[in-house]
C-alpha cells in the first residue's frame, strides 16, 4: 500500500502520520521525491484502515500495491535510484558506469595490468572472481581468498572500485574491506539466506538475474536484500537459458525497459555472459545502451587464449578500446555519457 501526499506536505506531518501508521504493526517508508511524497507501508497491511488514512487532509490517495515487491518497486520511489559504488562512482545517473576485468583473478600482475588497461580506456569500477561458481567440480575454482587480497592490490595500484563474487554468506567478513560492491551471480540469485545476510550490510549489492527466473522473481530477490535494510540494489541482466544453443544465453533485452518501469533500482547488463563469444559483445553491449541500462559488465583478459575462466567471451585490450569508442557514440545518441 502506498500513500500518496498533497504538494506542501510538511516532514513533521509525514513523521506524525507514520507513527500513528506503525501502530498498525506495519513498517511506514517515507520517500521525498522531486515534487511527490510518498509513504510506502511494508508488512501484512490487513489491519490498516484506509478510510481512517483518507480523513487526513494531507493525504492525496491511497493505493494497493498489487505486486509482491514493495522497497524495489517503482511506485514506491518514482525517481530513479542511485547507487553510489565508491565516491564519484554511482549507478542509475546520467552517466553510464561500465565495470570491466577478467572473468576470474588470476595473478598479481594479471589483475593489475588488466585494471590499468581497463581504466584507461574509461571503466569505472574493475571486476574479478576471487570465488568462481563453476558448474564443474574440476574447473578452475578461483584463487579464494588470495583472489580477493590481488583484487584489493588492484585497487590500490589504480584506485578503482572493486565488484567481486559472494557465493558464502560465511565469507561476508573477509570480503567487507577488500570489495566496494558484492556480486550475486546469477546462479545464487535465490540463494536467500545469503541475500538475507547481504541485507544486513550496507555495500551495494550487484544483482543477477538468474537463468530461469522471470522479473517478478529477480525483483522479490532484490527485495530480500532491501527488506534488510541495504537498498544498494543494482539489478544485471546477464541472460537466460532458452532453446537456442548457438549463443551461451539469450540476452533478453526488454529486460531493460521492463526492470526501469517496474523499478527504480539501476539496471545494469553483462554482454559477456549472454553471448558467450567476443565478437557479440560490443553489439549486445551497443543494444543494452540504446534500451537505456545504466552500465555495463564486461569481461576482459590479458590473454583470453589462455584464460582460466570464460576466455571465448573475454575481449583483448584491443577489442576492448574500441567497444569503449562505440559505446561513447551509442550513449550520447540517447543522452548518456560514458
Ligand atoms: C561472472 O560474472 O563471472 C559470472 C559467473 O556470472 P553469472 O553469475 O552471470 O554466470
Ligand atoms: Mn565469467
């Protein structure tokens, strides 16, 4: 449910009525957006008396929100949100935030040349799997916790924010000084417990969506994460498993609009993931800007041929310098910048 104030509503009128709604054993959310209040009520809201809200004079309109996520839904917080990965760095504003590194943590030297390739050419935050969630046993399984002291080297050779994979609510600890920005793979996105334990945090979360999931579920996902009180939510859209076996995923593009209309959580996509093989990534990554994402995560390697993890779809430095290019034109075209 969500209470829609008059213009000129004063914050002590806002304080005073969600204290009087908190009576009702529901949680009273007020957001002050540009021109609009409104109040968002979380919680089994059976007990709430409507009619009783409406005799307020400063109460505009009430209304039942149908779906069941409420922090992450867009008529909750009609503005846009942004979230802030490191001073400087925020996801869901005009400028498009593009998270570049290799698909997993290699070495010292790997990670850090591969930051200062990708940092000159504009990314903004350096990604890296310390944990790798493999799909088999006897594949690479990432460097763990030495992974995540490189990735903190890597940052402080270049200053770049750092987003990296959580698979263990366990390792929260080690992780909270050496990441700007938790990761939630795709195959960890309903892996509760761990979004509950995110939830009590207040880094930015990197959400994907996973291969099987529709919006709805992606969004209650986000939700567990809020729910906690860490609305640091940004939302990736990395592809899904359909029939088509030509590309690794299908990149469902009208993710984009949907998750923006729906949310107003910031939306970012993985071109990598979802092709699957370098050459598809600067189109894929051109048609995510063009359908208004507000960044990017892209995987880039030293030496894809002789990659850990994920080589096929890793751009060289190269083919990264010039994706960056195109991707410059593509964002102005719809007022973007990089
Ligand atoms: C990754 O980012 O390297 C990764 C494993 O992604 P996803 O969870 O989308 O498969
Ligand atoms: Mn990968």
């Amino acid at each position: 449910m969500i209470i829609i104030m008059k213009q000129g509503t004063t914050h002590e009128h806002v304080d005073e009525l969600s204290r009087h709604i908190e009576r009702w054993n529901v949680k009273a959310n007020p957001i002050y957006g540009e021109g609009t209040i409104v109040i968002g009520l979380v919680g089994d809201t059976g007990a709430v008396d409507k009619d009783a809200l409406m005799l307020d004079p400063q109460v505009e309109n009430i209304i039942k929100v149908q779906e069941p996520f409420k922090l992450a839904n867009r008529k909750f917080h009609p503005d846009n949100s942004v979230v802030e990965i490191a001073p400087g760095v925020s996801v869901g504003g005009k400028k498009l935030v593009v998270m570049a590194g290799p698909c997993s943590v290699e070495s010292e030297e790997q990670i850090i040349d591969v930051a200062k390739h990708v940092q000159a050419d504009g990314a903004a935050v350096l990604r890296g799997g310390a944990w790798k969630p493999r799909s088999s046993p006897y594949s690479f399984q990432g460097l763990k916790a030495e992974g995540l002291e490189l990735l903190h080297k890597a940052h402080e050779a270049t200053g770049l924010p750092v987003v990296t994979e959580i698979t263990n609510p366990a390792h929260i600890d080690i992780f909270m000084d050496k990441c700007d920005c938790f990761q939630v793979g795709a195959r960890n996105m309903q892996n509760f417990e761990l979004l509950k334990e995110l939830g009590q945090t207040r880094k930015p979360i990197l959400l994907k969506r996973g291969f099987a999931n529709t919006m709805e579920e992606f969004l209650m996902s986000a939700e567990y994460i809020m729910a906690g009180g860490n609305e640091n939510v940004i939302l990736c859209e990395r592809g899904i498993r359909t029939y088509e076996k030509y590309t690794r995923n299908t990149l469902d593009i009208s993710a984009v609009p949907v998750l923006k209309r729906m949310s107003h959580l910031p939306v970012i996509v993985d071109p990598s993931h979802a092709g699957g093989i370098y050459w598809m990534v600067e189109p894929l990554a051109k048609a995510a800007v063009a359908a208004g994402a507000d960044g990017l995560m892209i995987e880039v390697h030293n030496d894809p041929a002789h990659a850990l993890s994920d080589g096929a779809q890793s751009l060289t430095y190269d083919s990264f310098h010039h994706t960056m290019n195109a991707l410059r034109a593509v964002a102005a075209a719809v007022d973007r910048e990089i």
